[in-house]
C-alpha cells in the first residue's frame, strides 16, 4: 500500500491555471519531432484572434492525447447524448465561419 502511494504522481493546479481559457478555434501544426496545438478565441464580427495558449507535445504523447479524447467522448456521448456537428468546413473546430471579419 505505501509503495503504490510512492508511485503516484501528485499534479498541482494553481488557481491562476484552474480559471481555464476559453477557446473556440484550434491550430494544430507538426514537424518531426513536435505536435504544437495552439488555441484561440474566435468571435463573429472581429477580424483579428490572438493564440491564447500553445501546448508543444511530443508525437507519442499527441497520439495518447488523442486517445484520452476518443475515449472521453465515447463516455461523453454515453451519458449525455451524440454531440452533433453542424455542416462546416472541413478541419475546423470554430462555430461561425471565420475569415470575413465583418460586423
């Protein structure tokens, strides 16, 4: 019992961490070596995003990361519902189209 509590790893969530951000659109690019996902606030009507948080990820990990996901959203799915996809471009996760930055 004291050696599995020895193993455990102990994470800490600053409360500056904890608030969480909000983000509505995702880049993801890769070079051989990195999975680099940034993430950022999109909203109708204004023609300019900022990244808002980068999450550099070695390929074993965004490929674990990817399953946690998978995972989650089957369980997800399982209690709440199927989530639907409205009809929109293909590898974009925004919920309004983006790029006319009108008003």
């Amino acid at each position: 019992m004291s050696e599995n509590k020895q193993n455990q790893l102990q994470i800490e969530l600053s409360p500056e961490v904890a608030q969480g951000e909000y983000a509505n659109f995702a880049i993801i690019t890769h070079s051989s070596s990195d999975f680099i996902i940034d993430f950022a606030r999109v909203l109708p009507g204004l023609p300019k995003s900022q990244v808002k948080s980068r999450v550099i990820l070695a390929p074993e990990h965004a490929k674990r990361l990817l399953g946690a996901l998978q995972e989650n959203i089957v369980r997800y799915e399982r209690e709440f519902g199927a989530i639907k996809i409205p009809q929109q471009e293909p590898r974009t996760i925004a919920p309004f189209p983006v790029g006319k930055g009108e008003a």
